[in-house]
C-alpha cells in the first residue's frame, strides 16, 4: 500500500487517539486504605480502575476486588496494597485507539493508565467500547 | 464495522451459576474463568440475572463478603439482552448507558453467548 505523506497525515488526524476518549480526572487511592473505602470510591463515582499512589504502576480494578472477595477477605482489614496489580503496563495521550484495543487484548486487561511525564487518566475496554459502538 | 451482527464477535463459552450460590463462589469462579461476569440461571436454564465486577465492587462497599450472601441478592436483575442478529451499532444505546455486559439470548430467553466491553475491544483490534 503506497501512502503520500500528505493522505497519511491526514488519515492520522481521522483517526481517534487516548486523548479524545480516556477517562479524566486521574482518580487515586493511597495504598493504606481499606478495601472497603476504595470499593466506596469506585461505586459511587462509577470508577472501574484506581491509580494507587505509590509512585510504582499500580492500580486498583475491579478484578483485584473479584479476587478479594473469593478469597472471603475482609474490606476493613484488607489494604489496597494487599490486592492491587503492580507493574502494570502504560499508554501515552497521543496512542491511536486501535493500538490501546490490540495491547490490551494482548496483555489480557481491561485497564492501562494514560501518562504523560506523569499520571493524567486512564483508558478502559469501556471506554473504547463506547467510542466504537 | 457497525452493520457487523453480534455473532461475529460475541464470547460462546459462557460461565453460569445458579442463584442460590455463595457470593465467595461466584468471585472464585469469575476469577478462575479470567471473565469478568457470570449469567445467573432459574433451574429450568432461562437467564435470571447477571453478576459483573462491578456487582462484587457494591458488595464490597456494603456487605462482609465472607458472610453467605447469595447470588441473587447482588445479582443485576435489570439485563439488556441482545438477539445475534442485532449489530454492533444497536449496542450504543445500552452502552451508553451504562451497560458492559449485554448477553445473547434465543427466542426462549436462553443465553447463547455474551458481548462485553472486552469483546468490542478485541474486534476492534483486530478490526486495526
């Protein structure tokens, strides 16, 4: 296929990045807090991943609450820290949509923070899900 | 891709539970499927509810998840079913609403697959 650099510019414009749908405000919880307090956090403000505030890449999903409550542990004694995903991989703003679908088909997540120098949102399934339906 | 029809890109291996079961055994079997939602059927296997991560993120909020709390208490009872002729493009709405998990059903209200967020984001990948 033989592009002309001005149809590949403006086939790049066309097309939707993680700037245009990600969710924002970065929204964050300390990795000391109850489960309970996260859960209430993502319940009522209808927030499916947590940035947790280590400075490492961690997050707090949905999942890791999944996983919480099979193994019967208690919300008020357990701690983000204790169920979080740790080392989770990252996307910057100008990523085009399709690349976000296909790593997080590859990587098996629902969830990859949006950072630019420093954590600014984060892109869901749902997220890409609403902009293509 | 909004003509493409939901059977193109809908999960077929769907995980069920039963309505009386314990809300720990339901967590562990989300988990182990690598899902995140399991149908909730009657006996006769017509879909009564949905469990979604989002349902076990409530129950974290307001009850003990180690206490017997059945499946039917937390369950989504409110479900936006989809037939699989239906196209992506009629899936808008319920997401826009709010919906990630719409199952779909046959003409008996059985569940013969599923269409969650993670499987429009699968189609589109390969769709790029």
């Amino acid at each position: 296929m033989k592009h002309g650099n001005t149809q590949r510019g403006m086939d790049l414009d066309d097309r939707t990045r993680v700037a245009d749908v990600m969710s924002t405000p970065l929204e964050t919880i300390g990795a000391d807090a109850p489960l309970r307090e996260a859960a209430r956090r993502m319940r009522d403000e209808n927030i499916s991943a947590l940035v947790v505030t280590t400075g490492g890449g961690c997050i707090l999903t949905q999942s890791d609450v999944v996983g919480a409550v099979a193994d019967g542990s208690d919300p008020e004694a357990t701690t983000v820290r204790d169920v979080m995903t740790e080392d989770v991989e990252t996307v910057t703003p100008d990523l085009m949509l399709e690349e976000v679908a296909a790593m997080m088909t590859m990587y098996g997540v629902k969830h990859l923070p949006v950072v630019d120098d420093d954590y600014v949102g984060m892109m869901s399934s749902t997220d890409i899900a609403a902009h293509i339906s | 891709m909004n003509d493409v029809p939901v059977d193109r890109l809908m999960s077929t291996d769907l995980t069920t539970i039963e309505r009386g079961a314990a809300a720990a055994d339901a967590a562990e079997q989300m988990r182990e499927s690598g899902g995140s939602s399991l149908l909730v059927l009657d006996s006769d296997g017509a879909l009564a509810g949905l469990i979604t991560a989002t349902d076990f993120v409530a129950l974290v909020r307001d009850n003990d998840p180690k206490d017997r709390t059945p499946v039917e208490a937390f369950m989504t009872t409110d479900v936006v079913t989809v037939g699989r002729e239906d196209t992506v493009a009629e899936l808008a709405e319920p997401t826009a609403h709010g919906y990630t998990h719409l199952p779909v059903t046959d003409g008996d209200d059985r569940p013969i697959g599923m269409v969650s967020t993670t499987d429009l984001t699968a189609y589109l990948s390969r769709r790029g």
